[in-house]
C-alpha cells in the first residue's frame, strides 16, 4: 500500500482500464490538451494518443449521446463531465437513452458506459454549479449509481464501473480530488464491487449512513462525539445503486440509532429511499426516529455564511447524533 | 435479403417488392390499431416508401442504420421479418423487440438496425457514436441516420452535425423531409427556405434528392457512400418526400388541403418505380400484380403469427433492466 490522493487514483484507474482493453476510450472536455480541468486526466493523452483520448467541444448533449451510440455497437465509453451539474444539459441522453437501451431493444443492445466526474457542492459556485445529482440518477431503472469518498474505493469503483456491461455514473467529488489515502500499489489489481457499502469506522451508540463528501465530515464528527462518550459507526454507502441492505441493516441491528448524512436535497433525496428500507426491514430495531441531515431545500446561495448554513455540516451532525441518542 | 451484397447492385424488381411489403404492412396496421390490437402510438410511413429502399438498395448489410419513431420500414428494409415486426406492435414476445419496445422501439441488432428513437433529434447524436466507432475501429462501414423535418431545430441534432463534422466522420444524415412535423409546416418552424442549409454551417456536404423517386435516392447515396468508404467524412441529404396519413393514428391532417394530398398522391414511389420498370420491360403487369399479393399475404400470415404469439411473461419483467441481471 501507498499513499496517492483521490485525483492520482482515479488517473491510475483511467490508464489501467484504457490500457487493458482497445475498446475503452475516454472523451470529454479539456480531457485531453488541457490535462482535465480538475487534472485527473494528467499525462493520459501523452500515454494513449488522441485516438484514444479525446477533447470535445462544449456539447454535453452531443458528446454523451456519441458515447452511448458508440456503447451500442460495442465500445466502452469513459465520458466525463466536467461536472455532474452540467449533466444535466445531456439528461436525455443520460436518462432517456443510456438506461433505456436495453429494455427497448428487448435485450439486444446493452450500454456499457461510464460517465463521471465531480458531484455535489464545491466552494461558492452558487446554485448552478453546485448540484448533487446522486437522487435524481438513482431513481432511474437501468442506472447505476456510485459516489466514492476515497482514493482507494475512487479506483476501485472506477476500474468496475468501466469494465460493467451496464450505464454507470461514478460521482467524484471536487473537495476530495486533493484528499490522501492509502491504496493498493498499481501492479496489484483493484476492483472494488459496486454495491458493497463499507464501515469506515466501527461504533455502538449511532450508525451514521453517509456517502462521498459527507463521509470525511460523519469521521470527523465521530472523532468529536468519542469526546463525549458517544461511540459512532460510519457507514459509508460507496453505491448509491445498486443499494448494499445488508451492511446498512447489520449496523443499524447493533445500534438501534440512526443518522444520515447526505449532500443531496431532503425532498426525494438518497436518505428517504435508505429510510423506507430500514423502518420496513427493520423497525423493530429502532430505538428512535431517524433523522437525515442534508442540504437545506434552497438553491445553492453563494454567500460563503448562507452556503455553510445550507451544507450539511458538523454542528447540524452532532446535534442529529445527540437527538437519536437523546443526549 | 441477409447475404451480403455490394452497394447499389440490388435488384429493383426486389426492391418494388419490400416498397409493397412496407406499404401493405402499414395499411394492416393502421387497420390493426384501428381494431385495438396495437397501442400507444403508431406512425406510418406511407409515400415515403422510396426513402428508406432507396438507401438501403444504396448500401452494404453491414452498414449501420438508425431512425426516428416512424421506423416500422427501416426495419422491413433491413430485412426484419414481417412477423417479428407485427408481433413487436402487438406486444409480444416473438416482436422485434420482444415486445419491450413498441412501434416507436424496433430494434434488429443482427440485421443492423439500431431503431426506431422516439425522442426527436435524440438518435442523432447515437448515431454519430456509431460512426465514431465504425472510425475508430478502421472499418470501411458508414452508418445511415434518419430523422425528419421536424428534428432540424433541435439542439441535439446541431451538436451531434458539429461533433461529425469536427472529428469527420463516416455518416449520412437522412432528413426525411415530408413538409410537416406533426402538423406544424416547415415553413412555420424553420428559418431557412431548404433544411439542407443547414449543413452549410457545419461545412458538410448537403444536397437535396427527390424522395418520391427510388433510383434518384439510391444513386445518390451510392455516390456518396463511394466518396465516404474512401474517406471517411459526414455527409448530408434532405430527401423531399410525402407522408400520405397523418402524423400519428390520432391525427387527420386537417392542417393540409385534400388537393395537396392528390398532387403527391399522383407522384406515388411504387407507381413511379412500376412505371420505369414497366416501360423498360422489366416488369409485366402480372408480375406486379404477383408482387403485391405476395406482399398482401405475408402481412397477413404476420397478423396471424402475432395474434397466435404469446405474450411476454411476467416473471421476465426485471430481466430487460440490467445486462447483468443486477437487482437495485
């Protein structure tokens, strides 16, 4: 194991996967001269040529439908959107085309493609460039949706959602591109099963369910609430679809206490969907209500202080975890 | 018609034959969903017959095509049974799409046909993926995208022309101009007196083609398929053409007069085919007669085929979700 950051694992997982199979290539913008806007394409376009790296103009609309036309007759498209935000100027194709495919055509044209990119709310970008749009792809039948919170699960989760027969989205996050961890050393494969969640951290009193950015805040917070003697299990999602219940079930089995933290939106977000499953599999196992902390139900204002206060964030946690554990 | 054979070298006897085939089938359609055997929506192709044979007389099996929703001919063309597409209308499991897809949703990936897309415009960038793929691998296939008038002015079809043109890529976008989309005029939706204006914007090569005359659609894109096999590069051709129904089954065109109607009526593709083939004795009356029966027959023998044949089961319905059969 090494230390690399969440930006070198996702550019290792993108020249592996390149590399191993001649139908992968990977399009978007600034991917290739540029180097990637948030860099994660450093050095590929040097490695691989332009023939399998590949800039696009400002199309998004055009550039995911040519990746799902090329998936259709057999390559294996990596697109990236320079963020998820801008996804939503390709939804149609994203939407209505990708997952679709295989249902319409009874069977016979699946669509093996990635699309990734940040996700979720940067740093004052405002309402525009600060979608978390994990709630809005997980309700979509033939998606799959994953959001890593790590640089060994952002490789891991990469490497397998490229070599998938199926749409998937691999949801990054900007503020953790530069966050550091400990990964397997390149010569050792990586592959990390979407669908698997993982207990970032073992605890008694409360699992708190989080995903992406909301998992470096749910360990801080647990650190804190170790102080007071309230002993946290993090439960990182990693896949937001498909939905792994059985790590979720046998946390909340042993704490009987329940907080999630989401970036996404209250209304139809990621947490309500994990909350109908746990109180229907589950309720007996429940000492208490639970309780989701996401971003408050605005648009993203830019103001630094009225962000924070949207932001699912610390105090907003703690107080969670302190009203479940009615301390 | 699944053997490969070289470019524009199809018999036209044949070809009169799959324009009858496609015109009878869609007759007994509409009187099939007339009848409540089909639902949802259901769009013929009537009078534009010359369009899709034309093209597909133009090119090799092995070539990609992919449409809009009035795709019930492009997958005849294609060489999909008659059988599999009446049954794929009436919702069963034996249709072209196992049922899954409907009339907007044919798919023949064996024969190459890609469908039948039912958002407007949103194929065009599809197709622009396969020819990239087709390039990318270094094959000498073209891929032939169609789409209608009313496609022109949506933002997908501008990016995906853009997207063709920058990375030059081996495709023929079809504009299957029939004057209206649903019952707006394209004198009332798009700025330009010709769609193929378009394409100047995008500095690809655009010519109009009359759409009601087989040999003129099938020689030009035998002339521009030539020109694309040797290099690879977008093309485009706005074929003037004439839907005889409405827009949908639900639509009795009374935005145009009855008079234009028979104007294009009396330019009909078969008759005009029949008529060239007649007058150089490679056609007898008999003959034509011969053709239309067995056209008659075979949509008839496929409206028994998708009556008798069973509906999709219900235990399958989270089969068609995920390739791998993940469960969310």
């Amino acid at each position: 194991m090494r230390e690399i950051t969440y930006r070198q694992a996702l550019n290792e997982a993108l020249a592996e996967e390149i590399e191993r199979d001649p139908n992968v290539f990977f399009m978007g913008e600034e991917v290739a001269e540029y180097q990637g806007a948030y860099k994660v394409s450093q050095g590929l376009l040097q490695r691989f040529g332009p023939r399998r790296i590949i800039d696009t103009p400002i199309s998004e609309n055009g550039f995911a439908g040519l990746g799902v036309g090329a998936a259709m007759v057999g390559l294996r498209p990596i697109i990236e959107f320079m963020t998820f935000s801008f996804s939503l100027v390709a939804f149609d194709q994203v939407v209505n085309n990708a997952p679709n495919m295989f249902t319409m055509s009874g069977g016979q044209l699946n669509i093996p493609i990635t699309f990734r990119g940040p996700n979720g709310p940067v740093h004052q970008l405002g309402a525009t460039h600060s979608h978390a749009t994990e709630n809005f792809y997980a309700s979509v039948p033939g998606l799959k949706v994953c959001a890593p919170a790590t640089p060994r699960d952002a490789k891991g989760l990469l490497k397998t959602a490229v070599r998938d027969d199926n749409p998937v989205l691999v949801l990054e996050a900007e503020l953790l591109y530069s966050s550091k961890g400990m990964v397997e050393p390149p010569d050792k494969e990586l592959l990390i099963l979407l669908g698997k969640a993982d207990v970032k951290r073992e605890g008694s009193d409360v699992s708190i369910i989080c995903y992406a950015q909301t998992v470096p805040l749910a360990l801080k917070v647990a650190a804190q609430l170790e102080e007071e003697d309230i002993s946290a299990e993090i439960v990182d999602l990693r896949s937001i679809k498909p939905l792994d219940e059985k790590t979720i079930f046998d946390s909340v089995t042993k704490t009987h206490r329940v907080v999630i933290a989401e970036q996404d939106h209250p209304f139809c977000g990621v947490g309500a969907e994990v909350c109908y499953r746990i109180q229907k599999n589950i309720f007996d196992a429940l000492d208490a209500p639970i309780i989701r902390v996401s971003q408050e139900d605005v648009p993203m204002p830019y103001n630094e202080r009225l962000e924070h206060a949207v932001l699912p964030n610390a105090e907003k946690l703690i107080a969670a975890v302190k009203q479940v554990c009615y301390a | 018609m699944t053997a490969m054979q070289p470019g524009g070298q199809r018999d036209e006897v044949e070809m009169l034959s799959l324009m009858l085939l496609i015109r009878r089938f869609e007759e007994r359609a509409s009187q099939q969903y007339q009848a409540q055997k089909i639902g949802g929506f259901c769009h013929l192709y009537i009078g534009q017959e010359a369009v899709v044979t034309g093209a597909v007389a133009a090119v090799r099996d092995d070539d990609y095509i992919i449409t809009a929703y009035r795709d019930h001919a492009h997958a005849l063309a294609r060489g999909t049974s008659a059988d599999a597409c009446m049954a794929e209308l009436f919702g069963k499991e034996t249709g072209c799409s196992r049922g899954l897809g409907g009339s907007m949703h044919f798919f023949d990936r064996r024969n190459h046909m890609y469908g039948g897309h039912a958002i407007v415009a949103a194929h065009v960038p599809l197709a622009v993926g396969m020819a990239f793929a087709i390039k990318y691998r270094g094959e000498d296939r073209v891929t032939l995208c169609f789409f209608g008038d009313g496609a022109i002015n949506q933002g997908a079809f501008h990016e995906a022309l853009n997207l063709a043109a920058l990375y030059k890529l081996p495709i023929v976008f079809i504009c299957e101009n029939n004057l209206f989309a649903m019952g707006t005029s394209v004198k009332r939706s798009t700025s330009l007196k010709q769609i193929v204006d378009r394409t100047e914007g995008y500095d690809i090569p655009g010519e109009i083609v009359d759409g009601m005359n087989f040999r003129e659609v099938r020689d030009k894109i035998v002339e521009v398929v030539d020109s694309i096999r040797k290099e690879p590069h977008p093309a485009f051709l706005e074929a003037r053409t004439y839907r005889y129904r409405g827009h949908s089954m639900s639509d009795p065109a009374s935005y145009r007069t009855k008079e234009e109607l028979e104007k294009y009526r009396l330019d009909d593709p078969i008759t005009r085919l029949r008529a060239q083939l007649t007058r150089e004795e490679k056609l007898t009356n008999e003959q034509f007669d011969r053709l239309d029966k067995q056209a008659k027959e075979t949509v008839l023998a496929a409206v028994k085929f998708a009556e008798e044949s069973p509906q999709p089961p219900l235990e399958k319905l989270y089969d068609y979700t995920y390739a791998d059969g993940a469960k969310p």
